[in-house]
C-alpha cells in the first residue's frame, strides 16, 4: 500500500510540474513565441526579397546623392535610421542646403509624406492588437511594408504579428544598410558627383508616371502638375514651390467636399424615389 501510495505521489509530482511548465508564462509561451517567429520569418524573407533589391539601389544613390550635396559620410546613415522615410530623406538634404525655412519645411514634409496617414488608418486595428510589437510597427511603416503587410494571405501557421514586424525591420535594415554602402563607399572610391542631385527629380518623376499608369483617377495628376506648372511661371523657380502647394491643398480640400456634397444629394434622391 505505502509503494502504491509513493507512485501515485510522484504520479501527481510529475504531472504538477508538466502543469506548471505549459501555464508558465517563461516555460513553453516564450517557446512558442520563438516557433511562431522563426516560421513567421521564413515565410517573410522571401517576400521581402524583391524590396531588398530596390532598396539597396535607391539606398546606395541616396548616400552618394547626400555626400555629394556635401554632408558628412555619416550622416545620411543617421537620417536613413531616423526618418526612415525615403523620399523625405532627399527632400531633407535638399532643405539641409537651402535657406532655413521651417514653415515651408514641414509643409513640404506633410505633402509628401502625409499618405501615413492612412497608412495607419488602415493597419490601425492589425497593429494595435500586437502588444509591444506595434511600437516598431508604427515606426518602420513605409510604402513597401504597407503594401505587404496591407495584402498577404497568411496560413494558418504563420503569426500575424511576427509576419508584420519580420517584414519591417527586414525592410528597414535593408534600407539603413543600402545607405551605409553609398555613403561609406563614396570615401573610397573616386566619383565624379557633380549632377547626381539629378537622382531626386528621376525620384519623383518615376513615382508620378507610376501613379499615373497605375492609378483610375487621374485628375489629381494633373492638378497637381498644371497648378506647379502655373506657379512656376507666375511666380519664378524660386519660391513657387510653397504657394503651388497651398493652392493644391485648396483645390483638393474643395473637390472632396463638392464630391461629398454630390454623392449625398444622389442618396437623397434615390432615397426619395423609393
């Protein structure tokens, strides 16, 4: 009876502990976080592949682009971690070498970057829902891992969470690093930079036909083109840019209210009909 007794004690031990371990929250959860990250980055490595490859490109022009406007090898790579926005960051050594005007700074940053806005409108809820990961979600959100993260179909056995964040430091390290190699190669090798600043108008050119090509509504294309084109001849080269901005925003801000005010009448009408 004592033997018996002794075997069903170390039974109920053996079986306390194994409790313990899979409820403990430093026990099996920390490894199948680690399960669930290491299959999460298997599957969002290859994906990321295609961007490393733009990236790396564009990063490389971007510092030889920066040091040749006459920065400091060093600091391209402190922008890239920083603002980690790439078409900011050749505004910024643009505005860097200009005159110092903040307004017309952060109106030009708000322009070009204020998409994010509903970047983080639409991945508000994925994002929010991840605990600490959602901090260098927000941070690392780009145009590319927007796009990824916005589209995929994930199996059943890939966390979304890992997937989300696995896409973003990847693509901010391949950025980060891609600006290193400009910046720092540049020390080394002997190019002649005079016109690579060239490299900023191809930036936004290629961006404007893609939207162009890619986009169903082309009328704000050519508003924002025919207004910069206005100004830049009543005005001069010089300070058209600001004031060209400001009546785009008018002309945009205007539209969508009328478009609004259109689409509500409709739905009053239709309702009346019925």
């Amino acid at each position: 009876m004592k033997n018996d007794e002794s075997r069903n004690d170390e039974s109920r031990n053996v079986n306390n502990v194994s409790t313990e371990a899979a409820t403990s929250p430093d026990g099996s959860k920390k490894s199948h976080d680690k399960s669930a990250g290491r299959e999460a980055f298997r599957y969002a490595f290859p994906l990321t592949v295609p961007i490393c490859a733009g990236f790396l490109f564009l990063g490389i022009s971007y510092g030889l682009f920066a040091v040749g406007q006459g920065l400091p090898w060093y600091l391209p790579i402190i922008m890239s971690a920083t603002i980690f926005a790439g078409s900011m960051e050749f505004v910024t050594v643009a505005l860097l070498t200009a005159p110092f005007d903040p307004l017309g700074a952060f109106i030009l940053a708000f322009m070009v970057n204020g998409r994010h806005i509903f970047y983080g409108l639409t991945m508000l809820t994925r994002y929010t829902s991840q605990g600490w990961k959602k901090y260098p979600l927000i941070f690392g959100m780009c145009d590319e891992s927007f796009a990824l993260n916005a589209t995929v179909n994930l199996p059943d056995n890939v966390d979304r969470g890992w997937f989300y964040l696995h896409v973003t430091w990847l693509n901010f390290v391949y950025w980060v690093l891609g600006v290193a190699m400009g910046s720092i190669g540049s020390q080394f090798i002997t190019l002649n930079l005079k016109g690579i600043e060239f490299v900023l108008a191809a930036l936004f050119a290629v961006i404007f036909l893609d939207i162009l090509l890619k986009g169903k509504n082309l009328l704000p294309g050519c508003i924002g083109l025919g207004v910069s084109l206005l100004m830049r001849i009543v005005l001069g080269p010089d300070v058209f840019m600001l004031p060209a901005m400001a009546l785009m925003v008018v002309i945009f801000s205007l539209l969508y209210k009328f478009k609004g005010k259109k689409e509500t009448d409709l739905a009053d009408e239709g309702g009346t009909a019925s």
